[in-house]
C-alpha cells in the first residue's frame, strides 16, 4: 500500500454486541456505509450511541460480533492476530479525546515512538518526529516534556504521533472534547490540512455540531446504524 493514500472502508451489515453479567447489550446493528479512500468524514451521536466502539472496530482494536468491515476490499477478520496487528500498526493513527502521551518524554520523543516501534533508526525517527512538530506549530516546543505544554499543544503532539508513519486511515476520537472552542476549532482546522496534504482517509467522532458542520460529510449514529445527517437533525 503506497504511502499517503487513504484506505477504502466498507462497513458491511457490522453488528457489534456486548454480553455484561448475563444480558446481551446491542451497539450496531447491521451498520452499513462506504467511506471513499480519502475522504473526511465526521461521525456523530447521543453520548452511549456506539461511536467509540464503531471507532474501535475501524481500527482494529476489537472484532465485531456480525458482519464484515473491509479495507480497500480486504478482509482481515480471519487473518493472524499479527498480520492484523501489523496491518493496524502500519496503516492506522489513532487520536483520542485523552492525549496519552507518555509524561517522562519530551513531546519529539512521545512522536518518535511509532517509528522506533516499527523499527526505524533513531535518526530516522527523530527527523521524522521534528518535521511533524513542526508542521503542525509546536517547532519551539521540541524538548517539552507534556506536563509544560498546554491542552492543545499535548493535542498536536498527540496527533503528530498519530501520522508519524503516514497512516493510511486516522481515527480520531472527540479529538477536541476537552479543549475551548477556540483550540478546538484550531485542531479540526488543522487535521483537515493534513487531510489534504496527507490524503489519509480521517475520521472524527464528535458530539459537537458545531466543529462536525467544518467537516465535508457526517454520519449519524442512531439505533446502531450509520445515516446522512441532515440540517433539521442538528438544529
């Protein structure tokens, strides 16, 4: 898969359920959707709604209990567990709404960890991490450790780890829920630039229309389905 081409996803009647102290607790039910290779997508719902587990399920982290999800037409339910986990590592950054950066690196070392996992040289992964800090305005925050940058710079960390193997896909998950308006609306910006720049397919779950309304396409997750969200819904 050559780097900077966005994955094709197809959700194929995915069904997920999960069984708690003996009661089975329904959370898709035979969602269906296409997302083009490439394209930004915004995905929202009531809180408890699935999004997180949806997310979850694009990127691997889990299986789903029906259906198929496809990456450009490919299967990989039935595969190994580390072809999966490869495939995962390789062509998947996540960003979520908690940033998880590790507090005893400096935020280039918190970006390198992708590309030293994977095997990169540690000059290779340095001069990667430096060039994403960069772009993405945190040039003078190179040595910082986590603790000394602001929420939103910990955010733009968080998502320069996320690209720093140029990912195929990037699921972010309320990326901004814990950030002003303002920042959050900075961070968006930003992760539609990358978007074009990059050509990653990304997509955003969020509860707040208005950061949903910057994205050029937002699913609705309703009774365990994907639909068109409409302007009346939002309203």
């Amino acid at each position: 898969m050559p780097e900077g081409r966005g994955l094709e996803l197809s959700l194929e009647a995915v069904s997920k359920e999960y069984v708690l102290g003996g009661r089975t607790i329904p959370v898709l039910n035979e969602a269906v959707a296409t997302i083009e290779a490439g394209e930004v997508v915004a995905v929202v719902g009531k809180s408890g709604s699935g999004k997180s587990t949806l997310l979850q399920l694009l990127g691997l982290l889990d299986q789903p209990t029906g259906g198929r999800i496809l990456y450009d037409g490919r299967d990989l339910r039935s595969q190994r567990p580390d072809v999966i986990e490869d495939f995962r590592n390789r062509y998947v950054g996540f960003v979520f709404q908690f940033h998880h950066l590790l507090p005893e690196f400096t935020a280039t070392e918190n970006v390198m960890m992708p590309a030293l996992i994977a095997g990169w040289s540690m000059g290779d992964a340095r001069t990667r991490a430096i060039s994403l800090l960069e772009r993405v305005g945190l040039g003078p925050r190179l040595d910082h450790a986590p603790g000394e940058l602001s929420g939103g710079e910990q955010q733009r960390v968080a998502l320069a780890r996320a690209l720093s193997l140029s990912p195929s896909l990037v699921l972010a998950d309320e990326p901004t829920g814990n950030l002003d308006p303002r920042t959050a609306s900075d961070i968006h910006e930003l992760l539609i630039e990358l978007n074009q720049e990059i050509g990653t397919t990304l997509l955003v779950a969020t509860h707040n229309m208005a950061l949903a309304r910057m994205l050029p396409r937002t699913l609705t997750l309703q009774d365990g389905g994907l639909v068109p969200w409409t302007e009346e819904e939002g309203a």
